[in-house]
C-alpha cells in the first residue's frame, strides 16, 4: 500500500507540475535533468581536445571533398573559435583562396610550401582549427607539422585524394589516414553509369599521366568499381 507520506509527495510533484516546475524524477533517478539537456544560458561549454583532433576527408575527385571540410571547419568554429585555410602552393589556381576543381570559391587560404610546410608552423599555431586544402600534395614534412598541431590542442581538418589515378599511394595521405581520430569517405557520381555516391576511383583519359594535377577536371574522370576500365566504350564530359 501507498503511505499517505507518499501521497502528500505526489500531490506535491503534481501541484508543482501544473506550476512548470521540474518534476521530482529525470526517468526515475534524479530530481534533476542531466546537464546535456540544461540550456544554459551561460557561456556554453566546448569540447576540450587536450591531445588535438584529426579528421581527415578523402575521396575521388569531383566528390565534393572541399565542401564537405567546408561544412566541417564552419561546425568546429562555433563560438569564435578562430580558424584557418591552408593549400599548397602547387595550387596557383585562385590566389589567396580554396576553389574546387569547376573554380567555386570554397574559403579564403595561406598558401604554404608543398615541400617545408613546417616553415608555416609558428603561423599556424595561434588558430584553433586548421584546415589542409588539397593534402596529397604536400612532402612527409605534413605529418611533423599535423602532430605538432595536435600536441597543443588544435583541431585539424585535412582533405585530399588517397590514391592517383593509377591507383598507387599519394603523397602522405596513407600516413594521415592512419593517424586520423575520424574518416570521411565519399564517393562521386559515377561519369559512366551517372549512378549518385558510386564512384571511388579516379582515372585519367591519357594512361601515361596516372598522377593527378591540381584542378585538372578536363584531364580526368571518376568511375565506379562495376565500370572502372569501360571508359573506351563510352564517351562523357566531366
């Protein structure tokens, strides 16, 4: 039976209900919501990444590789957190910015040396986010420059191609994917088949330039594993 001591409370919870006040359980353990759900209206807590968070974005071309890092820097920069784009200077597409391959504006970027980005690293460390436009292309030196970021708490957004177009290694991307806390994959659409997130594999028209350029969209194309060498039958724009 129900004690009359716990009725009084029930009346009490009930009364306090119709009020808005909380009620006496959060499902059935606290008298309180836990702090997930508490919107504060102080000055919000942000993750703490004490040891640097890696996140790495990789795909074939024309996979929207650098809108999606795009969407990635704009969510780790909340709350002013101050963030920054870097691109080798292989990429002398666009001074001073990111663009994809059809030449959209992405981000404003510093252009870094392919070959001694860790002469940029005093630069770089006064940011909180550092985004690396277009990776495959920078020297080993990458890696030293990408841990030392790391070690003092920053977050780093890297994107690139994983493999050429003749399917062998790309730069350091192997490393950065191995050394990665979280992997975006993506996929293209397919230029043969035109079938939507299909495509993984980028190739070139001529076979004895299997490496990709920078930007180089009328150079190549990107085809899923079903159609991957079917291209001679076909003909297509990119």
């Amino acid at each position: 039976m129900v004690s009359e001591t716990q009725h009084e409370a029930n009346r009490t919870n009930s009364k306090r209900n119709s009020q808005g006040g909380r009620s006496t359980s959060w499902l059935g353990k606290t008298n309180e919501p836990p702090n997930w759900i508490r919107f504060n209206k102080g000055t919000p807590i942000l993750n703490n990444f004490k040891n640097g968070l890696l996140i790495v974005v990789v795909g074939p071309m024309y996979a929207t590789k650098s809108q999606t890092t795009r969407a990635m820097y704009e969510k780790y920069c909340v709350f002013n957190r101050k963030g920054v784009w870097v691109k080798p200077d292989t990429d002398n597409r666009c001074e001073g910015k990111t663009v994809t391959h059809d030449n959209r504006v992405i981000a404003n970027a510093i252009t870094v040396s392919a070959t001694t980005p860790e002469a940029a690293l005093s630069k770089l460390m006064p940011y909180d986010v550092v985004v690396f436009d277009e990776a495959q292309f920078f020297s080993e030196q990458i890696l030293s420059v990408v841990k030392s970021l790391l070690s003092s708490g920053k977050i780093v957004i890297v994107n690139g191609l994983k493999l050429t177009a003749g399917d062998s290694i790309f730069g350091s991307m192997h490393y950065l994917l191995a050394f990665a806390d979280e992997i975006i994959s993506l996929k293209a659409v397919c230029n043969i088949c035109n079938k939507i997130d299909s495509a993984t594999r980028t190739r070139a028209f001529n076979k004895n330039n299997p490496t990709v350029k920078v930007g180089g969209a009328s150079d190549y194309w990107v085809a899923c594993p079903e159609c991957d060498g079917k291209y001679e039958e076909k003909k297509f724009e990119t």
